[in-house]
C-alpha cells in the first residue's frame, strides 16, 4: 500500500490530507468547496479515485458533488432528495406532530462493490440510493414509512439517519441508525427495516427501555465479525454479538461514557477506540484532556492515549463521524476536532500528531487507504 | 405571441461557482402573454441553463423561495411578491438586474 488519503468535511469547506506509508509528511489541499459545510466525504472502497461529498448551506440547500480522481477536480452531481411518496408526521421536541422534510444529507456511504453505488442518510430520517454515481437518487421508502417513524423524535442537531454500515459477508444486510429513534436492520437490501434496540437504556426518554427512542450516535463493526457491533450512545458504549438483535454496556472504567465517535482496529476486532466527553450538557473532553481510549478486550477495560495529544485547557468536542480507521499496517486513525485540529497516530494510537491544527470545525474524517 | 427577453441576473458567490460562471449571467426569458417578465420565469430560465442550480433557491418541488434567500429588483425586495406577478419593465428590458441574494443571516 502506497499510502493515505484522509479526506475532512468542515463547516467551511472540504480538506484533502495525503502522506505515504509512513504518515508522518503530510500534504494538505482545499478548502475545497469553501464557505460551504461539509458534512461527509467518503471514497469507494473499490475505487479510491472515486469520492462523494455531501455539500450543503442553510442558504442554499443540497449539493453532492462527486470527483473520479481522487479529489483533484469534482463535479456536482444529483442534489434532489425529494421523498418518493407522501410524507407524514414524526414529533418536533415539543411533541407536536411535524411533516417530514428534507435537510441536508448528513452520510454518504459507498457500496463495497460497486463505485457507482452509494447510500445516503438524510434528515429528516430516510435513505437514498444511487446505482449511476450519484446522477440520480432513489429512496429506500421502508425506513422513514417504518411502522413507528411517527413516533421519532429528532436529537438535538435534528432527526438525521448518521450512521450506514454494510456487512460484506451478507450483501442484503444494511444497519442504519438514527438520533433519536435507534437503529435499524435491514435483511433485505434497504426495502424493509426492523429496530435492534433491545437492551439499550435510556434515561432521557420516558420508557428507557422502549424498542425506539434511542439517541445513539455511531455504531461500527470490524468486517471480519459482522455479528459483532459496537456503538457509542448518548450515554454509554454498548456491544452486540448478535447482529444488533441484544446489546450490553462496555463502558467499564471510562471517565465518562458520552460521546460521539466509535470504531474499530483494522486489523484486531476486539481492539475498539473512544472518545469520552463529559456529558450533554458539556460537550468537551473530561479535566480539558483530549484523550482517545483504547479497549484491547472489546470494552470494559479502557486505557488513556495521550501521547501526542493537548493534556490541559483542551475543550473541543468530535463529531460522530470524525473519526476513522485506516487499513495500513500498523494501523493509523485519524481523528478532527470542533476546533480546527485534525490528529493523527501510525501506531494503533499510542503516538498522535496534529495533522493541521487551524482548520475550521471538522465534522467528518473518512480515509483512504491508497494501493 | 410569446416574447423573449435578455435579463441580466446577479447570482451569489456560491451559487456562481456551482454554475462556473463570472459576474452577471444574461438569460433569454419568455415573456407571458402580455410580453411581460415574471420572476418564476427568470427562474425557471436560470435553471434551465445552469441545472446545477436547481433546488437551490427554491423548493424543487413546490417552487417556494427558500428562507434565506432574497430576491430583488430596481430597489425593491420582491421576495414575498407573487412569482408570477410581471417585474418592471426595467428587468424585462435588460436595463437592471434582477438579484438573487443570500440573506444576511449567521456566520
């Protein structure tokens, strides 16, 4: 492998960050798209030339753009996200029924297979998929038509499908989760879903243990053990061995088990990485110390990495999707802040580096592992 | 019989990169049945030339102006105007733009 290519949304436009194997020199270009907020930008995994964008603006509304060399040049593609049949109801915070209506593409995420194929999470929650590179979009109408979906009521930066994982090992198998509702499974290609929430707990909901309502923020899974998921909730980590059919909490001895982001070692599935902010209402890392926290067991037993990374007056927070794995061996993760810093580590995280430290705030952090 | 008219139209920064155009864009607009020029028609001209644009100042659907943008004309906001009320002739007439603008709103 030639290298690494980690591509960062940001409030005000997109980053190309590239090195070589050893991912200590880096190259940075963009702001691609600037002024723009980028939500997600995400590469297929089979073609690492081909890249989708999620370009959106509270003024101007939806734009994907798409580029085929690798983030060289782009082309908007398809923006229209109109819901397929008519829409009803979900509950606004003060549980008022409210229309659905389309904000902005919150996740891209690629098909395994095929470069011209890619999914993407909407809010207010749906999914869409385009088979012809992002020239046309077609929704997955079984989710947002979900027997419960009038019940979802959005999390506080709204009710956005955020998270899309494809389990290699069954072609037909899509997670999908969404704040506040949960998530969802889907057997057969997108057309139905069901709710895998079972043993989730939640306090800020009047049935904690109902089958939705779930303000989970990420879930991931290593593709050597689809079975296996792991998830960062509003409060608590959690795992599931069973295809999200039961989960149980992992959060052992974090300082705190609120966050946002959750993944998984390239190389060691039972090697899982968080990163602990206080709580909801204070959304920055705990004693102003950014530390990433490492399970080699699959939860429960958590270590502090730091090297690398600010140990006082560090307030910042990271975003669900800000955090990322690459494929390279020993494996690198990346990670970007609130505050501008993208950090990375060559070492399965035990040695971190500021990558850029002066962007504008990172809502996303995909990368590239190049052939 | 249907007219045709060259409007001038100021787009926004933003909205004149996804076009890959510079400073004001003309377009040939049909006029309605008395000749006149109406701001759907603009619009609808504008994102029939640069597709790329459409959704992005109004609904794609039901064709309502998105919140946070403006249009003006000869001074005037005319953005809760009647899309299909005629625009002064000094529009029609290629003599002022028409804008189209990103309210002042957030950072």
């Amino acid at each position: 492998m030639s290298g690494v290519r980690v591509l960062v949304g940001t409030r005000k436009g997109a980053f190309v960050l590239t090195s070589d194997g050893a991912r200590k020199d880096w190259k940075v270009s963009g702001p691609h798209f600037p002024g723009w907020e980028m939500y997600h930008v995400k590469g297929s995994p089979v073609d690492p030339n081909r890249i989708y964008a999620s370009q959106t603006s509270g003024w101007f509304g939806q734009v994907i753009q798409r580029s085929d060399d690798g983030g060289e040049t782009w082309e908007p593609v398809n923006g229209d996200f109109t819901y397929a049949t008519p829409t009803g109801d979900h509950l606004w915070y003060d549980g008022t029924p409210k229309p659905w209506g389309f904000t902005r593409v919150w996740h891209l995420e690629p098909s395994l297979t095929d470069p011209d194929t890619v999914l993407a999470g909407v809010e207010d929650a749906a999914m869409f998929r385009s088979t012809d590179g992002g020239q046309s979009w077609s929704e997955l109408t079984g989710l947002r038509t979900h027997r419960t979906a009038e019940g979802w009521m959005p999390g506080a930066g709204g009710l956005g499908a955020h998270t899309i994982l494809q389990d290699a090992s069954n072609p037909g198998r899509i997670y999908t989760a969404i704040s506040a509702a949960g998530v969802f499974r889907s057997d057969d290609d997108g057309a139905t879903w069901e709710p895998r929430n079972q043993g989730l707990v939640s306090e800020g909901i009047p049935d904690g243990s109902a089958e939705v309502g779930h303000c989970v923020h990420r879930i991931t899974m290593h593709p050597s053990r689809p079975e296996t998921l792991y998830m960062q909730k509003h409060w608590d980590v959690m795992r599931s061995d069973d295809g999200g059919a039961n989960w149980r909490e992992i959060s052992g001895n974090l300082p705190s088990d609120f966050g946002f982001p959750i993944d998984v070692h390239a190389h060691e599935p039972e090697t899982v990485y968080v990163i602990p902010i206080v709580s909801d209402s204070e959304h920055f890392p705990p004693e102003g110390k950014l530390r990433v926290y490492r399970s080699r067991s699959g939860g429960d037993e958590w270590e502090p990495l730091t090297k690398g990374l600010p140990q006082e007056n560090c307030f910042v927070n990271i975003f669900r999707d800000a955090m990322c794995v690459d494929q390279m061996d020993p494996c690198g993760l990346y990670f970007g802040t609130t505050g501008g810093q993208v950090y990375g580590s060559s070492d399965g995280g035990d040695t971190w580096q500021a990558i850029v430290h002066d962007l504008p705030s990172v809502y996303s952090v995909e990368v590239q592992t190049l052939p | 019989m249907t007219s045709s008219h060259t409007v001038r139209v100021v787009i926004p920064l933003h909205l004149r990169r996804l076009a890959q155009v510079d400073g004001e864009v003309q377009l040939e607009v049909a006029g309605n049945e008395a000749g006149e020029v109406t701001q759907r028609a603009i619009l609808d001209a504008l994102e029939s030339k640069y597709p790329v644009l459409e959704g992005l100042t109004r609904d794609r659907v039901t064709k309502r102006r998105r919140p946070l943008v403006r249009f003006f004309a000869c001074s005037e906001d005319l953005s809760n105007e009647d899309p299909d009320a005629p625009l002064p002739s000094a529009v029609a007439d290629g003599t002022e733009p028409y804008l189209v603008v990103g309210s002042m709103a957030g950072g």
